[in-house]
C-alpha cells in the first residue's frame, strides 16, 4: 500500500481523468479534480478551473490546500482538441490547443512547484498522447502540444529531481472514451488494423499507469514516457 498523498488531477470530470481520480481514491490518495463543468468521481473535491487563466488555476490550489492539504501529486490530463489539416488550421486553433494543453501544464505545474519543494515530495504526471510522438493527420497542434510534454517533464526532471521529485509522462493510445466512440466504424477499423493488441484501450489501464508512477514503488523513475497503447506507437 502506497503512502496516503493529496492529489490534483487537472480535467478530472470525465473520461481518463476521472478514472485516474477513482483509481487513486481506491489507492487511499485524498484526491482533487479540476473541472470546467461537471463532477469528479465520488469522494473527490471538485473545484472550478480554467487552464487558460493562471489566477483561477491558482485560486483552486488555494481550496484544495484548505481543504485537503499541500498538494503532493499532481496529475495534468485536461486538454481539447481543434483537428483540422494544417494548411485549413487558423492560427486560433493552433495557439488555443497549445494554450490550453500545454501552457495551461505550465501554469499547473508552476503552481504546484513551491509546495512541492517545501514539501520535498512530489510526483508529476503528465498525460501526453501516442501521437504527440508517431503524429497523426489534422492534429499538428494536438500532436505538438503532447509531444512538447516530454521536454517539460525531462527538463523539470533535472531542474528538481534532487528534491524527491519525479516527472513522467503517460503516453495513451486510442482509449474507448466519448472522443473515440464519435470515430465512424470505418475509421474505428482502420486505427485498430494498426494497433497490435487488436483492441482500443480501457481508461482503467491509463489509471493503472497512473496510480504505479503516483506509489512509493516509482521513487527512482523520472523523466520516462509510459506508453498505454496496445505497442502502436513502438519505439517513438
């Protein structure tokens, strides 16, 4: 049994955010999630923020902090989408996507940073994408935004892994959520021709990864991409 730690997860209220939350509930974690709209799981907190706007994100901090404690853990999976090819992509839907997905990562785990240190504990997880790093047609700023993830977990790696802090990365394939369930069966057959386990992924199995990087058993992994994908994106 892990030690008991307080956890946020950033975009907790539906999908592989709420199952990270569930999952690390079960664990014994006292567990937060940020929300736009909409619940976390049951015995969670859920406090309003907006990843594009810095004082809201620092304002749930505050309650979570009154309520719960420090922050311990910190869990970045909020993000959008806007697909488009790239010659019809605006520039809007390029600088939102990165806004949201990895400045709004920043703006978290900035946040985050000074409890952590006084704390001289911390486990960062952030949820990055298999095709931030094996791309994907109509989602250059998606990709980019996820592939950017590993620098920022590596570089803080380095900056703040002398102080009892990790930062990892969780890599997903295609997982059964609301995004997948919209594909067509054309296109759901197509993506599943290429993935070797022959089958989409169970937000269970992202919360599985979670929940090892988030446990005492992870203390000496830092800086790694985890991918849950099924081996799609092998070696990328």
């Amino acid at each position: 049994m892990s030690t008991s730690r307080t956890v946020l997860v950033t975009g907790g209220n539906r999908g592989i955010g709420f199952a990270i939350a569930e999952r690390l509930i079960a664990d014994g974690h006292r567990v937060a999630v940020t929300s736009r709209s909409g619940q976390g799981p049951e015995g969670s907190l859920t406090v309003r923020a907006e990843m594009t706007d810095a004082a809201s994100i620092d304002t749930a901090f505050s309650q979570v902090e009154a309520e719960l404690g420090p922050v311990e853990i910190v869990v970045a999976n909020a993000g959008i989408t806007k697909d488009t090819l790239l010659l019809r992509m605006s520039e809007e839907e390029f600088t939102s996507v990165i806004d949201t997905n990895l400045t709004g990562t920043f703006r978290v785990v900035k946040r985050a940073a000074k409890g952590l240190l006084k704390g001289r504990f911390g486990r960062v997880i952030l949820i990055s994408s298999v095709v931030g790093l094996y791309g994907s047609p109509g989602q250059i700023n998606y990709s980019s935004s996820k592939a950017a993830l590993v620098g920022f977990a590596r570089s803080l790696t380095r900056e703040l892994g002398a102080r009892n802090i990790t930062a990892n990365v969780i890599a997903p394939g295609f997982i059964e959520t609301d995004m997948t369930a919209a594909l067509d069966d054309a296109q759901q057959q197509q993506y599943l021709s290429q993935i070797p386990a022959a089958r989409f992924g169970q937000v269970a199995e992202i919360a599985g990864a979670a929940s090892f990087l988030a446990g005492d058993d992870a203390a000496y992994i830092s800086g790694a991409v985890i991918p849950v994908d099924g081996g799609l994106g092998m070696g990328h």
